[in-house]
C-alpha cells in the first residue's frame, strides 16, 4: 500500500479545518509527455517549495513534481509552530557535536525562522508571535529554566522567558503543568496557507508546478540525465531534488532506511468565544514535553486546534475525535461539553536522533526530510539549502549532511515492528508521567 493513497483521495486537500479556510490556489496540470529542467522536485510540501522557489529566483529552469495538491503532505496539516533550534536542544548537541557546532546548527535554525517569516511576509500569510513549552514535572522546569539561561549566556538569544508555576498558569489555564517557559520569538502560522503561498511565489518566479503526477520511478545513467517517470510523462533533468519526506516511499532506499514515516493527529473544536480564555491568555502556541508531545493554538476564530496521539503504519484511526479527545481533555478537562467540529490526520516523518536527514544518495541527487515534528522552519530552510548546493555553494547544506543519521534497525524493511516496541515503552512513560 502506498501512504499517499491510504488514506487520502486522489487530488483532494484532506478535510480539515486548514483546507476550509485555505487561501485560493487554482490546480495545476499533471505532466504529460516530455519536460526537461535543470532541476526536477520530487514532493510540493515546504521542502520542495522551497528549493524550487529558490532555484527558479536564481535562473534556473525548475519542474517541480507533486503527486496531489501542493501542500497535501505534512506541510499542509501540521500545528503550524516555526520553533526554534533544532528538534533536540542545545544541551543535546553540544554533548554530541561540541560547542561549535551547537553553536552553528542553532545559527542555522535562527536562519530558518528568519527564512519562513520572509516568504510568509511575501505571501500575505500572518505569522503570530510567541510559542510556551508545558513542562509536567519539576525536574523538566528546572532543565527548561537552565536552557533558557544557556541560550541567553553563550547563543545570545535572550527571548525564551522561564515560566513558574504561577506565572505559567496565568499563561496557560490548566492543572496539567507545573511550570515551563515562553518563546516570544518564536511564532505559528496557519500552515496550509503558507505552503499555498510559497508555492505562488514559486510560480511567480518561474518555476513549472505540476500536481496529480505520482512519481513511478527515477532513473539514472552515467553521464545523461536522470529521468522522473510520472504516470502520464516524465520529466528529465540534470539534478533531483527528493523532498517527498514521511511520503517518499521507496524511491530511495537509503533515504528510506532513515526516514520513518510517522502518522499525527489534530482536532478543532466550535469557536470558543468567551470561553478561549479558559484555554491560553495570549494568542500563542504551546507544545508540551511528552515523549508524544501535546500541541495547540488558538486560530482567528477562537478555534481550540488540538494535536495529540500517534500511530504508525499506513491506515489512520477510523475515528480521529476519539483518539485525540482524550489527550485534549488531559490538559483542558473543563472542555469536555465542547465540539470537536474537524478531525484530521497526517503523516510526518522522524529520524533515529530527531535530527533531519540530509544526503546525497546519487551523485546528481539531494534529499532532506526526517524533521522530526520541527519542520515548518527548517523544511524552509532545507530547500533553500539544496538549492545553494546545486549552484555551487554547498556549505550550508554540507553542515547538515555531515552529521550522523543513523539508520532504523532493521532498514526499511523492519523499522515499524521495532519502533513500535519503543514508542509503546515511551508511551506508558507519558501515561505513568515518567
């Protein structure tokens, strides 16, 4: 079974509150016969976008290829957050890494807010600032509060505010949390509109879009270019770019080895009115610390957007409110008279060491995914990183290829048996608030 067909219908946003409220985007045609770019994209979420949104601004001739709608993947039913840093935190890094090249990766990350706000700024896409991080134990408020004292001391970063107990109530109204701390410059941003406007201003600048072109295959032979076979045509270019993420499938067994497909879920609730201010004082996000991480935000409307539970494999629940009310109601138990008006699902995709994965698995070939639930900015920032590797400047995207990303035990034949033995550990640690 194929993850982009299991659950979705062919060509169609998934029903969700973020495609009900999506900005306009006229369909684009499929290929058919013969295209020819420099550089063919495989994947239209913010990776693709972006790389093709870079590559056709500096001249050159771009097909991107998407197998639904643009957006369609993770990058259209995410919660939205632009965090900061790397999925795992300075701490991490430093004691893996050196400080060094901490200190490089939270540049980087730094690079990739700033990136999303540009081309959310271009789009007419509102960014909101602020993101808060529920710790549920003192131990996690201590670490929090030392992160937030390291950040200002050696990464000048001065805007994570540390939160006790009082002070993070009066924040976030619930009984769930003993503390935490606020990113003031951190932001969210209604994640399916900012996919549809970048992928205009890819258009705008010149690059070739095409959507419902599920991708075969891809060959390559020394010395010509390699050819994308869609259904109805092929593109053949000189360089591909793989930005298929939790939905590549098997185009690219090393990549495939790395990158395991994971499934999230969110809900939305009625407009709360008066009632928004039992959920958050300001109009911030928040992500919990639970090894399956709680997040939410409130939309222009007053709209609860809820995402919590996961589940791997290719099939999603059959009932999505079901899954995820409990999880809601863990932290708000005071909203449980309230509907849940849209339910939904999506497929992201996780490294071993949370860290994106970024490669060459073909001389002519790049490929970044495996955003571990940290995409929205560094997805950004990864496209425009291989689209400078394909003109020459590959530093940038060489910083990130040069880390260790293990493969899954087992490769990608058995990573989902084993992970699931490991994330059903994890989840009786969150059950048991270990």
């Amino acid at each position: 079974m194929n993850l982009l067909f299991a659950n979705d219908r062919a060509g169609q946003y998934p029903p969700s509150l973020y495609a009900e409220t999506r900005l306009p985007l006229d369909p684009f045609a499929p290929v058919r016969g013969e295209v020819r770019a420099d550089v063919a994209v495989v994947g239209g979420g913010y990776t693709g976008l972006s790389a093709a949104l870079h590559l056709a601004r500096a001249g050159l001739s771009v097909a991107l290829v998407e197998a639904h709608r643009v957006g369609f993947g993770a990058s259209g039913r995410n919660g939205g957050q632009i965090g900061s840093g790397q999925r795992q935190e300075v701490d991490w890094l430093e004691s893996r890494f050196g400080k060094a090249t901490a200190r490089r990766l939270w540049d980087m990350a730094e690079d990739a807010k700033a990136l999303t706000r540009s081309l959310a700024a271009q789009a007419g896409v509102a960014v909101h600032d602020g993101i808060a991080h529920a710790c549920r134990t003192e131990a996690e408020v201590r670490h929090a509060h030392d992160m937030a004292e390291r950040l200002a001391r050696d990464y000048d970063y001065d805007q994570v505010q540390p939160l006790d107990r009082a002070a993070f109530r009066a924040l976030v109204p619930s009984d769930a949390y003993v503390g935490g701390d606020l990113d003031r410059a951190a932001g969210h941003v209604h994640p399916l509109n900012l996919a549809i406007g970048m992928a205009r201003l890819a258009r705008d600048a010149g690059a070739r879009i095409f959507e419902n072109s599920l991708v075969r295959d891809i060959r390559h032979t020394p010395g010509k270019p390699s050819v994308v076979q869609c259904d109805h045509g092929r593109v053949t270019a000189d360089h591909i770019i793989l930005a298929g993420n939790g939905y590549l499938g098997e185009l690219d067994q090393r990549v495939a080895a790395r990158v395991m497909p994971i499934n999230n879920f969110i809900v939305a609730t009625e407009p709360l009115g008066a009632r928004a201010a039992e959920v958050l004082a300001e109009p911030i996000a928040v992500a919990d610390t639970k090894f399956v991480v709680n997040y939410w935000r409130l939309d222009n409307e007053g709209r609860l957007i809820f995402g919590g539970g996961e589940n791997l494999g290719y099939r999603f629940p059959a009932d999505i409110r079901t899954k995820v009310r409990p999880h809601l109601l863990s932290v708000y138990p005071g909203l449980k008279d309230v509907e849940l008006t849209h339910a939904w699902g999506g497929t992201l995709a996780i490294t071993m060491n949370r860290m994106p994965c970024l490669m060459r698995p073909a001389p002519n070939v790049l490929a970044a995914g495996g955003y571990s639930g940290h995409g929205v900015a560094l997805a950004t920032l990864s496209g425009r990183l291989m689209a400078e590797a394909i003109r020459g400047q590959a530093a940038g995207f060489d910083a990130l290829a040069n880390l260790p990303v293990p493969p899954f035990p087992g490769g990608a034949m058995l990573r989902w048996p084993l992970l699931v033995a490991g994330m059903s550990w994890f989840a009786l640690r969150d059950r048991l608030g270990v």
